[in-house]
C-alpha cells in the first residue's frame, strides 16, 4: 500500500511538473488570466534589433508625417525601457475591458530595472497616460481603475490554449497568443449557431471547435520574419478552417465596392503568402524577402484606405459642427468674422472649432483681431485634429479643408457679411457641396479667412493630389 501511494504521488508529480514548465511562459500574468482573457501579447526588448525595424518602418512610412513621427516615438521609447532595465513586458487583453481601457500591462522586474524610471515610462505611453502603477511582487503592473477594480474579484483560471500558444512562440522578439475560453466558446455558440454570410458563412462550430489556439510570432534578428500559426483540433479541422478563411475574405471582397481601397488592401494581404496546411494547424510564413518585396505596397494600401476612412470621418464631424452652430445661432450658418469695415479677420473654421473639441483654444481667440494680430498667431500651432488632412504634407497649424466659396458657393460672401439660413441654400443642402479636401498646394493657416474658388474652366484644379484617382468633398446634409 506504501509503495502504490509513492508510486501514485510521483506520478502526480510528474504531471504536475509538466503543467508547470508547460505554462512556464505565462507564469508574470497568470494573476491577471481568466475565462475573458483573448490574448497576450509579450514583448522581448533585448532581442529587437531596433535599427532594422526603424529602417524598414521608415521606408513604409515614405512622406507620411504621421508614420514618421510614431516612427522615431518608437525608437525612442524602447531605448528608454531597456535604458531603464525593462528586458520584457506583456499585454493582457480582456473582453471584459474593451473597448474603452487599455490592455493590462505587466513587466517583471529585476535587479538592475529602475522601477521609478519604468512607472513615469508607461504613464507617458499613448493610450496608458491614465493608468494606475503597481507594484505586485517581481512585477510592475498597470491598469487604469475601472480594471483594477475588476481584478479585485478576478478569478484567475489555466488556460491551456493561451500557455501553448505563448509556449510555441518563446523564442520570438514577440508573440501575440490568440485564445478563446470555454465559457466564450458556449456563448458563440448559443448565440450565434450559424456565421453571417459576410463572415463567409457556415457554422460556428468550425471556428469555435476546429480552432484550439493561435499566434503570431516576429524574429527581428538575424532577419526579419514573420510567422502565424492557427492551431486546429486536428487535420480536418485545419482544412476546415482555410476553406472557411478562404470564404471569409471572398465574402469580404465582395462586400466591398469593386476597385476600392479596402477591397485592394483584402487582396494584397491574402497575396502576401500563401496560408499552409502543416498537419493539424495553419500556417502564414512571411520572410524578408517577402517583406522586402511586398510589404511596401501592402502598406501603401493600408495606408491610403485608412486616409480616406479617417478624412471622411473628419470631413463628416465638419459638416456636423456647421449645423451645431446653425442650431445655436439662430438658424444660421457660420461666416468669417469680419471688422467693422468689412475686413475678415478669422476664419469660419474658429467659429465651428467649439463643436469638434476645440473650444478650450477658442475661448483664447481675441475674436475682433486678425488671424495674424501678436495674439492670435500664437493659436494657429493649436489646429483642432479633426481640421488635419491624414495625407496632408503642409506646414504645421495649416488645413487642406476649405470651404467652397467663389460666385455661388457655401461660403461665398455676402453683403456685409450676412450669414446663410437653410433657405438661402437654392440647390439644398443635400445637393450642395460645402467643403472640400484641397491639395497641399493651397494649404491655409487654418484660422485664416480663405476657402477654394472653382476655377470655371478646370473645377477640379487644386483638389487632386492626396489621392491618386480624386478628392473628398462633403455634402451639406
């Protein structure tokens, strides 16, 4: 009886060391890990080569200010961290946090790593400026509190699938692990038995049982590379799931309008590699070459399909702010704001700026000076966003959105800068352009007073040049 109890508990020991080392790789988040929990990220910054990335990020930037900036921020932050002794840091993303925190951010800490240094850091990462740092044995982590106080209850639970998939990735500079829980599993399946027709159709099932885990793993160094991995229940299920991605972005590009962006930037990623069968999972292998050769391209069409959702969206919160201030103002529209001569001094953009999360530079305007008096060229640096062009590649504190005035345009002036009604709208507002998105050429300091005038014989001169095929204008409804 003796002997079968040693035998028994060396086996279970056995297990237990197995289970272990099997989730070795989770063991600074498992605090923070339950049944919510879709993914980890880890990060290794001694293993980044930081150079090559900022090359090749450079060089998919090209003349986009944006990238460019969020380019050398980069660079600069993970000097800082390694500076500071910070070796490796994990994301934990959570259902029960999205959308509106960040992901738990959590970074062991050891000799050597400056822990003051480390907290001011993450405060000063975009999205983390409000979260709260702890101190939790040999790790640093943050949250904001609203998700500090979810993890006062949290209930930590094994999650096999989120352990192999960081254990497959350990030896990557990152890993992104992809898992979904059994109660999250239950949940889809109850509530949505059968995919839409825009997911490419079928069951859910081949989803939420013929996929186990998944990742996605970068090496920076000796070269770069990339890899996916989809990790099916079995070699069927693999199958299963490449026919159902393979109708997922059919169904995808056939949504969308023939020919545009979005529908561009489908086709590109799905041509990036081809998607692998390798026994029971999937696999995406991305190597320089490939990166070399197509990532540039496939960025270029990221990127401008993410310029015309982002201007649209701009141009859609103008138009919006205009009808704010005609709702406040009597029924009429915003003008510029003239002198008492008839002289404009600022712009119609000053006056709408309180409707798109400008009012805290309006309100330090001296409304009855010029764009350019002492005072107010100080504020032309604090342009609203929403009044920046993402493609746009002009001077700092200026706008490519004009207003179009001219003989009977929206904002053409009128006798002593008498502002417009609905009424005075002939054509109506749904047949009425009011603003556009000019090119750099005729780029304004936003509170100047000055908007685009149609050339009759070439309407369109001045408005190519952000895109290749067009421009973006906005109706007045």
């Amino acid at each position: 009886m003796k002997m079968r109890m040693i035998v028994i508990a060396v086996i279970l020991t056995g297990i237990w060391a197995a289970a272990f080392a099997q989730d070795d790789a989770m063991t600074p988040v498992a605090p923070y890990v339950d049944q919510l929990t879709v993914a980890i990220v880890r990060v290794s910054l001694d293993q980044f080569d930081v150079d090559a990335i900022g090359k090749r990020w450079a060089a998919l930037a090209g003349d986009d200010k944006l990238a460019s900036a969020r380019q050398k921020e980069f660079i600069t932050k993970v000097g800082e961290f390694r500076a500071a002794g910070v070796t490796t840091a994990y994301a934990v993303v959570s259902i029960a946090d999205l959308p509106n925190n960040p992901p738990i951010l959590v970074i062991p800490s050891a000799a050597g790593t400056e822990l003051a240094k480390v907290r001011a850091l993450i405060n000063s990462v975009p999205g983390f400026g409000e979260v709260k740092v702890e101190q939790r044995g040999a790790t640093m982590v943050a949250a904001t509190p609203a998700t500090w106080n979810r993890l006062k209850s949290i209930q930590p639970v094994a999650r096999p699938d989120l352990a192999a998939a960081m254990g497959d990735g350990k030896a990557a500079a990152v890993c992104v692990a992809f898992g979904v829980g059994a109660d999250f599993r239950r949940v889809a399946e109850e509530t949505m038995p059968s995919l839409p027709e825009s997911a490419g159709g079928g069951t859910m099932v081949t989803l939420s049982r013929g996929m186990q885990w998944a990742n996605l793993q970068v090496q920076t160094t000796p070269k770069l590379n990339a890899v996916v991995h989809v990790q099916a229940a079995d070699a069927t299920a693999a199958a299963r799931l490449r026919e159902q991605f393979q109708e997922f972005t059919k169904a995808t590009a056939k949504a969308m309008p023939n020919e545009s962006e979005a529908s561009a930037v489908v086709a590109a990623f799905t041509g990036l590699a081809p998607l692998g069968i390798e026994g029971d999972r999937l696999a995406l292998r991305i190597d320089e070459a490939i990166i070399d050769r197509e990532l540039p391209r496939f960025a270029k069409r990221v990127r401008l399909a993410a310029h015309n959702g982002h201007s649209l969206g701009n141009l859609r919160q103008i138009v919006l702010a205009l009808h704010s201030y005609h709702d406040a103002n009597n029924g009429r529209f915003p003008t510029d704001i003239y002198d008492k001569n008839g002289k404009p001094l600022l712009s119609w953009r000053v006056l709408v700026s309180p409707y798109i999360e400008g009012g805290a530079v309006f309100n330090e305007f001296k409304l009855d000076e010029p764009w350019d008096s002492e005072h107010n060229k100080k504020l032309i640096a604090k342009i609203p966003a929403t009044f920046v062009a993402p493609g746009q590649n002009s001077p700092a504190g200026t706008t490519t959105y004009l207003g179009v005035s001219g003989e009977k345009g929206f904002f053409a002036p009128r006798p002593g800068g008498a502002a417009r009604g609905i009424r005075d709208i002939v054509d109506g507002t749904s047949q009425t352009i009011v603003v556009v998105e000019a090119a750099d050429e005729l780029a304004i300091p936003w509170t100047k007073p000055g908007d685009f005038v149609p050339d009759a014989k070439d309407p369109g001169k001045g408005l190519i040049g952000h895109y290749p095929d067009g421009f973006f204008a906005a109706l007045g409804d």
